[in-house]
C-alpha cells in the first residue's frame, strides 16, 4: 500500500499556480530596467544571394532611434560558439528567407518597429532551393555518421520472399512550435559581466552557448529563467536573437528587450522538417513480421544539417529478423530544422503505425492482435534487456477502458445521419534517461519549524517541475510541501540537465532526492547518535536544534542503466466522426494509456499527456507550415492561418498510467512523459479516419479535400 503520508504520487496542485495566475509568475520581458531600450530585428525578403547595400538614412533619422546594427558594424562574434541557425549579423550572405540582416534600437518598441519599415535593402540575389519535392528526386547522404544506414539480417532484400507486403509512403509537412510565449530576451551588462533573461528549456546550454558565441567566459554570463511559457523544442537550442540582444545591450551602453513577434518565430527558431517516409513491411500470412524497412527523405539548412530519426521507434517497437532504417537528406534555402516534440519518434510513428494498420487489414486480423503477435522480448536494435516493457498492458488496458470490442472492422460501415464512425490505435515509445544533474539543500530552523529551500539550475517549461521537486523535497527530508520553496531557472544555481528529451522530471527529481538522503547522513553524522529508527531531516534538526545546514549532491543514472533499453511506452485509442458530407473530421474520443514508471504528480503528468494529445490531433488534422514557392517564405504566418486546435475541436480526451516499478534506469523508477505524449496520437487518427471512411491518407494533415 502507498503511504498515505507520502507526497509523490499524490495530485496536489502546483505550488506556483497562484502566481501565475495572478500574473505575478515572470518570464523573460517581465523585467523593468532602469533606461531600458527596444530592439527590432530586421529580415531579409530573399531565400539566397547576398545583401549589396542597406539603405538605413531614413531610419535612423526616424525619432528615438539609437542605433541600427548590421553586418557592417557590428561586434566580431563566433559563429561556431553552440547557437543553432546562424544568422549572427557576421556576413552578408543570405542562405534563407528571413534571415536576420540587422537590429533596430530605439526609445520604443513602435519607434524601433516603425524605423525598421524605414529599411531598404540591394541583394545580388542567386538561384534558390526551395522546391522540396523536385530536390527529395536526388538527395543526400547525411554527414552524421549516427545516421548510416542500419541494416539488420537480410534488410529490404527480405522483402521478396514475405506473403504479405505493404509498401507505402506516408507524408509529414512542417510545422512549427508555437509557445504561447514567443522567443524574447532582455539583456543587461555590468562591465564586462551580462545577464541575460531569457526562457530557455537548457540553463546551462544557453549559458555556455552564448558565452561562447560573445567570446567571454560563462562564468560572465548568468542566464534567468524561473518561468517559460512553453517551448515543445525550439527553446532547448538558444538562436541568435538570444547573443544579438546581449550585442545591441553592449553596443547602446543601455539594458535592452528585444522580442520576436509571432510572425517573426516562422523563421527565427527552427521548425520541424517535411519528411517523406517509405515503408516496407514484408510478413506471413499468419501475421509475423519478416522484414521492416523505414525509409526517410527530410530537408536541411545549406549550411548546416539536422535530421528527425524518424526510424528511431521501427528500431525497437517489432520484433522483426530484417530490417532497414535509413536517412537521405536535401539541403535547402529554409532556416535549420530543430527539436519539436518527440523529434522523429511523433512523426516516424505515424508512418510506422499507420503501415502496422494497414498490414492489419490486409491480413483481415485485428491491430491489437497483430501488435501483441509481435511484441519483442528484448529490444531489437541493440539486443539488450527491457528495464520494463508495458506495450502489451497498454493495449490491454486501453482497449476495454475504450471499448474496443465495439468497433466495426470493416471500415466505412459505422454511420449516424451524415457521420462515418471510426476508431483507431497506434503506439508508442520514448527512451527514458536520467542526465547529470546538482542539487543543493538549505535547511532552517525558525520557531521550532523547519524550513527547506531547494536550488538546482533546472527549467520549468509549465510542466510542474516546481511542484514534483517540491514533493520529492518534501518525503526526502519529512516535511510538509507548504514548507518548502523551489529556486531554479537561474545559471548561478547547481548546474543541471535540461527540460529536453524526456529527461527533466528523471534528473532534476533524483539530484533533489539525493540531496535529501545525503543532508539526512550528515545530519545524523553531526548528531553523533544512533536511532533504532532513522529520523528525517526535520527531525534531527528539531531535536539537534540546528539553527542552518546544507549540503550539495550531484547524481548521475546508475552504472547498470547503460545495460538495459529503458523506454516509456502508450497506446492511444481514437474515436472520430467524419462528416460525409463536408468532410470534416472530429475527434470525438481519445484515450491515451501510458507506462512511464513511477508517476510524482498524477494531475501534472496527465496534464502533459493531455497537452500531447492535443498537439498530436494538431498534427493529424490542422498544422501545416506552407512555402510559398515564389520566394521561400512562410504563408502561413499567424495563428489565422496556422492552426492549431482550440477548445471546439477536441472531443472528450483522458489518460491512464499503467503501475509500473522499474527502478534500473534510475533509483526514484521516473520515467519522461513530456515527449511520450505525442508520439501514436497522429496515427491513432488516421486509423480511426480509415475505419469511418474506409480512406487511407497518407498525408498530413488529414484535410476535408483528401476525404471528398
């Protein structure tokens, strides 16, 4: 039985919820600085070339304006110091449409905005790439090395000899991040010391990065960043608006803000890239795969690469004796793709499960049969052991909390009035790591009360990690939550791993529980007594009557972890309505069922579950970044034409955690939720989508047109 005194586990409240409700919660703009300037970047309206002049006479003339920094007079920088898309100001060459070619510093933020419409540009422009589909004819091999072809048994070749064959290629179209908190920075410099407010989901990384890049020291630059207003990604690698307001902060002598506008973040922050994906799944007839081969063609910067893996969960959610992943790649006159939730693991699933669903049908056999059929018994990829594996009770358990007995197998036969009925499933996984990460613990004595304060330089991303540490805080060392405060987001705090990856809640939990056990050894240590009963924190401080003490502990995953494949899993269950007349989707139902370890906050981890969901049915039925093929922008340039679903397009959504005790990939047995949650929703879709219309769409997003 749990422990009743117990706090994890249990779905108490966020311990910051009433600040930021009342607006008293502050992320990167919410500092006032005495004499505070305005930076507006400017950006170039041509995908390749190289700027010729820039005609700026007007704008700095224009009233308020301090300064307007380009190419030709700004601070020598290191392009080569860690941020991500280049685009520093360092040369005049364009290598994507809306690059930044310069900054604006004004008295305010109009007066910069207006100047900046002030601006005129020459280019010698050159032949630019930007028609994906007639460049995906002839791509690349990928330069990184982690992205060779991995070829298992006979591979595709395998394919020949198989019953059953599926083969098909399934589209994903870009998209971008979108936090409800655009990218902003403030910078202040004392000397030759900066600081920088600035949300950021990597602390450390930022720190060391933008040092880097300004040619100083960290130890010169702090970053803060107690709150975030999301970042699903984009704010994991730091871009060069972050180093551009520290430059334009040097270059006036004043603190200067400078945030990007909601247009602005199509073309500053990365996005996740268009990926063609090829699958061929070769089986028998009774339904045993014999060969899997995840074939995929993506996009990068020119000058710079990064790939989605979306091979990364056909490695390992199959047993399955042939195999082939593989990556070729185009290079293109877009800004670097980046991490979006779930980088390859929710858009390579959607082409995975979809064909899963396919072979489905074709052999006449239900999905979740077909699935179970094949569950491995060891990871594929590597051979090593499951630390756990909860596919199988995923699939289980959801399809009788769903109902999925109901469901019709012959797909268009389900119809009320207008509406075809469907339902789908898909799963998923994530891998689940702990990172290096310190922790220090403040303990003190004040009215026969004992007070705890935890520091460690982790984000908070609107995920809760204030609260789960606060929890974790509050069994280590025996106190109520009420007693304790959380200090993070701030670079002069223990450093620590990042909200990326799924590795945040992991890291930053098991540093703090640590810190608990370490300060409790040493407490007893001080007490120079033994106890029948090993006292808490709390209570050797009371009965020691010790006014302060601390400690610092810094954790790392245990050495036996790297021995194990150690993943969260899910099964998402899908119930939708397609209109037959319009051909609108809806869907009406969703069930997410996931295994993730040991849950610290049920009401936060089924809020990231739910916030994957959502984003998940985004990516199946509305998100899409569109090029305009003229010139290399993005039409789509606002939430009016980026869409992204709102309160009336979800249906009734729920989440279930499978018990699960798997204490090998760390000690507290946390597992990452935050990248999980997305990973199947779009497929679950689609399969329901194919069930109501007896359509398959291989192309997202699902759209009325590819339904009519």
């Amino acid at each position: 039985m749990e422990d009743s005194n117990k706090s994890i586990g249990k779905g108490i409240n966020r311990i910051d919820g009433i600040l930021k409700i009342t607006g008293k919660a502050t992320y990167a703009t919410d500092y006032p600085k005495k004499n505070m300037a305005y930076a507006v970047l400017f950006k170039s309206t041509i995908a390749a070339g190289k700027i010729k002049s820039i005609g700026s006479t007007k704008a700095q003339k224009y009233p308020g304006v301090i300064k307007i920094i380009t190419h030709e007079n700004i601070l020598p920088l290191n392009t080569k110091g860690g941020l991500r898309g280049g685009a520093l100001l360092q040369s005049p060459e364009i290598t994507f449409h809306g690059q930044h070619i310069g900054i604006v510093v004004a008295e305010t933020f109009e007066q910069a905005t207006a100047a900046a419409h002030l601006i005129t540009v020459e280019y010698n422009q050159k032949e630019d790439k930007i028609d994906f589909d007639n460049l995906a004819k002839k791509p690349e091999m990928p330069k990184g090395k982690e992205l060779a072809d991995l070829v298992r048994g006979a591979g595709k070749s395998a394919l020949a000899d198989a019953e059953v064959k599926i083969e098909a290629s399934y589209e994903t179209p870009i998209e971008h991040h979108h936090p409800m908190e655009p990218h902003a920075t403030v910078a202040v410099w004392d000397v030759d010391q900066v600081t920088l407010y600035n949300g950021s989901q990597i602390i450390n990384g930022a720190q060391t990065a933008a040092a880097a890049t300004l040619n100083i020291k960290p130890e010169q630059v702090r970053i803060i960043s107690p709150f975030i207003g999301g970042g699903f990604g984009s704010k994991g690698g730091q871009w060069a608006n972050l180093v551009l307001t520290a430059v334009a902060a040097k270059m006036v002598g004043r603190p200067v803000k400078l945030a990007l506008t909601r247009q602005q973040m199509f073309n500053s922050v990365g996005l996740r890239q268009r990926n063609i994906q090829q699958l061929s799944i070769g089986a028998t007839k009774e339904g045993k795969l014999l060969t899997l081969a995840h074939e995929t063609i993506s996009h990068t910067a020119v000058d710079s690469e990064y790939i989605e893996p979306c091979g990364d969960c056909t490695k390992v959610m199959y047993e399955v004796p042939n195999s082939l992943i593989s990556y070729r790649v185009v290079p293109m006159n877009l800004i670097l793709p980046t991490y979006t939730r779930g980088p390859g693991k929710s858009t390579g699933s959607f082409a995975l499960e979809s064909a899963i669903d396919e072979l489905a049908y074709t052999l006449k056999m239900d999905p979740i049969e077909l699935r179970i059929k094949n569950e491995p018994a060891k990871d594929p990829s590597n051979g090593k052991p499951w630390s756990s594996r909860t596919t199988v009770k995923c699939l289980q358990e959801g399809a009788k909390a769903f109902g999925w007995a109901k469901r019709k197998s012959e797909p268009g036969t389900n119809k009320i009035g207008d509406d075809l009925i469907g339902y789908g499933v898909a799963c998923g996984t994530y891998p689940a790591r702990q990172r290096d990460s310190s922790a220090v613990i403040k303990l003190s004595l004040k009215n026969k009360l004992v007070y705890a304060t935890i520091e460690i330089a982790a984000s908070d991303l609107g995920t809760g990690t204030n609260t789960i540490l606060a929890q974790t805080a509050a069994d280590g060392l025996g106190l109520p939550v009420k007693q304790i405060s959380v200090k993070l987001g701030d670079s002069d705090l223990p450093p620590a791993a990042g909200s990326v990856g799924s590795v945040g809640a992991s890291s930053f939990a098991n540093a703090v529980n640590d810190a608990c056990t370490k300060i409790t050894d040493e407490l007893l240590a001080k007490s120079g007594k033994q106890f029948f009963v090993r006292p808490t924190a709390a209570a050797l401080m009371i009965s020691e009557n010790i006014a302060d003490f601390q400690t610092r502990s810094d954790s790392k995953a245990p050495a036996e972890a790297e021995k194990y494949s150690a993943h969260s899993f899910n099964a998402n269950f899908a119930e939708v309505r397609v209109n037959s007349v319009t051909g609108m989707v809806k869907v009406t139902r969703f069930l997410a069922v996931t295994g993730a370890g040991k849950i610290l906050n049920p009401k936060t981890a089924r809020s990231q579950i739910i916030g994957g969901i959502v984003w998940g049915i985004g990516m199946a039925l509305t998100e899409e970044s569109i090029i305009d093929p003229r010139y290399g922008n993005f039409a789509t340039r606002s939430f009016a034409d980026y869409h992204v679903p709102t309160n009336l397009d979800i249906g009734d959504l729920d989440a279930m955690f499978i018990n699960e005790k798997d204490f090998i990939p760390n000690k507290m047995g946390v597992k990452g939720i935050g990248e999980v949650g997305i990973v199947g929703v779009a497929a679950a879709v689609a399969n329901a989508v194919f069930n109501a219309t007896a359509k398959r769409v291989r192309s997202l997003p699902i759209t009325p047109d590819k339904l009519l």
